[in-house]
C-alpha cells in the first residue's frame, strides 16, 4: 500500500520487555583419568525481541486491551559440553496497519503503514560467555563467566489513524459531503453554504463484492490554497497520502467557480503545492446531474479534461443526491485502488525511524548524594549486569575493569572511604579500600 491520508482512531498504551539473556556456563570437562578437563561451559541463548508489525487482518487495538504487558522469552543458560541455550523466541506483536509508535515522551518510533512493515519495539538481552571462552594459554581454567544482560523494557503509546485510499478534492459546495455520506456510513455535516466541512472526515466503502476502501472528504480547496489560503490548504499535504484523488466539480449553472474553471484551478491549486501531484492519479467527476442545465456544463468538463489530459480521459457524471451513476463510480474507484495498491511503493516503505542499539561507550559519570556513589554509563552498567558477584574469579575480573576504565580513580578523587555504597545501575556494592 502506497502513503495514506491517516487520521486518528484509536490508542493505547503497552508496556513490553524483551526477554533476559541466558547465563554463560562454568563447567570443565570430564573425562576418564583426566582429573581436571579444561572448561567447556557454553553461552547463554540471547532473550527474544518484541517486534510490532502491521497485519491487514486487524482493525483496531481491541485485542490488546487485556494484554498490555507483554514479555518475550528469556533466553535459556548455557551448559556443559559447551552447549549453547536456547535463544528466546520472538515476541511479535500484530497492529493495524496505520499504527503509529511512540516512545512515553511522544517520540515517534515508527510508522507502520504497509502490511508487513515491522519495527523491533524491544530487543532482547543478549547471552552472556560461557567459561569454555575465556581460556587463554595463562589462564587455562578459568571459572569465570558472564551473566545475561537484562532485555530491553519500555512503555509505548500505540496510535491508529486509519488510511484513505481515496480523497475527495473540490471547491467548497461542491457536494463531497453529500457524495461520501452516500456512498459510506459516514455522517459529515452537509448544508448549502461554502466550508461546511471545517477537518477532514472518513468513510469506508463496502463493495458487494466484499471488496472495501476507505474515502476521505477533505475541506474544500480555494484558489491560492497552495499559498495557505482558506481551509483546505492544511490538508493539501494530505492528499499526497490517497492513492487516488477524486476531482469533484459542481456542474450546476450557478455553479461559482464553474466546472471548467473549477476543473482547472484544481489542478493548479495542486501543482502549485507541489509538482509530483501533478500527475498523480485522479478521477474526475462533475456532481449535481439531477439539476437542469447541466448536460451542457457536462460535455464542457469533458472537452477540457481531454485537452488537458491528451487522451480521452473518462469523466463521470453523478448525482451525490439521488444516487444516479454511484454504483459505476464506486465499481471504478474500486478497481483503481486494487490496481494502485498493487503498484510498488513510489517511496522505500518508511517503517523504522528508531535508532539502532546505542554504540558501546566508554564513557561514565559519577554523582555523590551523601555517602553514596552513583555510577551511570553504558559501558561499566552493562559490565556490572554481566557479573555474577558470587563467582570469585568474576568479581576479581569487575574490579579489574573498574580500575582499567578509570573508575575506581575517580571514586578515589571524590573521597570515596571504605564503606561508602556504589551504586552501578542495578547493583549496589559496599567500598573496600
Ligand atoms: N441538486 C443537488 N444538490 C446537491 C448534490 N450534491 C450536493 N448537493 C447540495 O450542495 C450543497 C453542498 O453540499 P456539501 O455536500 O455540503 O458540499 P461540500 O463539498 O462538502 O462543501 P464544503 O464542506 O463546504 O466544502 C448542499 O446543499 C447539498 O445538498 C446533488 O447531487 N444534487
Ligand atoms: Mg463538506
């Protein structure tokens, strides 16, 4: 599906986490008359990631109202023999296409809008090394081993605006009120005088055939709206979002602008805003058959859009208000959304505006609030994650990390004394000189 017109639905908020890496083993091999094998315990499995991804089968968020945390599997530990755990199997999530992710700030973390499209939403905590890993030629039997790093936990904010496939553009009065309120379950506001339509409003269309479609009714276009005059203009940048457009033009005598003038200004009203809707595609259509006079109005519409057009382009003649040729009109519209949808994307779908995992940092900062130290950086919080502090040989190997990466320097220069506390992400340890 191409880039719609969305407007907003529904939301709701989710609370995911991805699953916990697996432990690395501790383990030595065994073997007949070999008191002491050298290590063999393997990694831990990382957890499982937790994806969103856009399912044409639903239609809403009702079925996550009872589900609103949702965890991926952990990962399973590492054993002897340098057996790996099993990963943790992804944890996906199906949304309506038309989702929007946001992060509890509001940021926008994706745009799922084609079936399909999908966004890792978590990432899962990856494994942590087995001992049978870090046997050097020194140090042959090590028993240390790392730990599996938590996975990824955050709330979300889902929002659905639904897709137009199909945008009505017309002067004001035109009748695309009155069209979409008959050819949808909608109920726009529909009256005899210029913006009665003030936000764009949305109708689905139910085939006979089962087939559907979603028509947009955006606010009427004036001339110099592409300059930011009248209403319409800040729902210009919409249309680009259909698939197709529908041209509306009121082929009444009255009619001011008329319909070939109407036609038109249209079409440079949109050119105007922006050159590629120059040829995107559209239907036009002349409303308001039902009155005297405009037969005549009719077959001047078609002349100018087959001058502009080159071709002889199709111009349907319709009455919004006694339903007169509505049925070869949607039967058409029908067909061009299959037939546009169908088509490849003109732009590389746009699915995942998240960043990547955060490069690995060096860098840490210290804050002292009485006499506890609080430790926050990337790089020394996932090392702390990854030790087991029961394990002798991995405690002695943190402590070795803290005093290479500058750590225990700084904790020294901010007077730390035995006994303060540290704090290091999650851990909190206790100050031995
Ligand atoms: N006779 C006749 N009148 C129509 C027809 N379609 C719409 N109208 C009338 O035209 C007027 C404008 O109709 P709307 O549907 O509100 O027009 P609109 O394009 O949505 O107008 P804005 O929202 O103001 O831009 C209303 O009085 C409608 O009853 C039609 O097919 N025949
Ligand atoms: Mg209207």
């Amino acid at each position: 599906m191409r880039r719609c017109l969305k407007i907003f639905v529904d939301e709701i908020w989710l609370e995911i986490s991805g699953g916990r890496g697996g432990d690395g083993a501790v383990s030595f091999r065994r073997e007949k008359f070999v008191p002491r094998g050298g290590p063999d315990g393997g990694d831990g499995g990382d957890g499982g990631s937790v994806y969103l991804e856009a399912d044409p089968s639903r239609q809403s968020f009702l079925d996550l109202r009872y589900r609103r945390r949702q965890k991926a599997p952990h990962g399973a530990n590492g054993g002897p023999k340098r057996r790996q755990g099993r990963r943790g199997s992804d944890l996906v999530i199906p949304v309506p296409p038309g989702t929007l992710v946001r992060d509890e700030k509001g940021g926008l973390l994706a745009d799922l809008t084609s079936p399909g499209q999908r966004v890792r939403a978590a990432a899962g905590g990856t494994g942590g090394r087995g001992n049978s890993r870090f046997a050097t030629s020194r140090h042959q039997a090590p028993r240390h081993a790392e730990k599996g790093l938590p996975g990824e936990e955050l709330k979300i904010y889902l929002e659905l605006k639904l897709l137009a496939q199909v945008g009505l553009v017309g002067f004001p009065n035109a009748g695309k009120s009155t069209l979409l309120s008959r050819i949808t379950t909608a109920r726009p506001k529909i009256a005899d005088y210029p913006f009665t339509t003030l936000t764009p409003q949305l109708g689905l269309v139910e085939m006979e055939s089962g087939e559907s479609f979603v028509v947009a009714d955006l606010p009427g276009l004036i001339t110099g709206a592409h300059r930011g005059a009248g209403l319409g203009h800040r729902f210009l940048r919409h249309v680009e979002r259909n698939l197709l457009l529908l041209l509306l033009i009121d082929l009444s005598p009255e009619a001011r602008p008329d319909p070939v003038e109407a036609y038109r200004g249209l079409i440079e009203e949109l050119t105007l805003y922006s050159k590629g809707l120059a040829d995107y595609p559209r239907v036009v259509v002349g409303n308001k058959r039902d009155l005297t006079g405009t037969e005549e109005n009719l077959a001047l519409l078609r002349r100018a859009v087959e001058e502009e057009e080159g071709a002889p382009a199709g111009v349907f003649g319709i009455s919004a208000a006694t339903g007169a040729s509505l049925k070869e009109l949607l039967h058409f519209l029908a067909g061009e959304v299959a037939r546009l949808s169908a088509l490849p994307p003109a732009r590389p779908a746009e699915a995942v505006i998240r960043p990547g995992p955060v490069e690995e940092d060096n860098a840490f900062v210290v804050e002292k609030e009485g006499g506890v130290y609080r430790v926050r950086g990337l790089r020394i919080e996932r090392a702390a994650a990854r030790t087991d502090f029961d394990n002798e040989e991995s405690l002695r190997r943190f402590q070795r990390y803290c005093r290479r990466c500058g750590l225990e320097k700084e904790l020294k220069r901010m007077g730390i004394e035995a006994g303060d506390t540290v704090t290091i992400g999650e851990e909190e340890f206790y100050y031995e000189a």
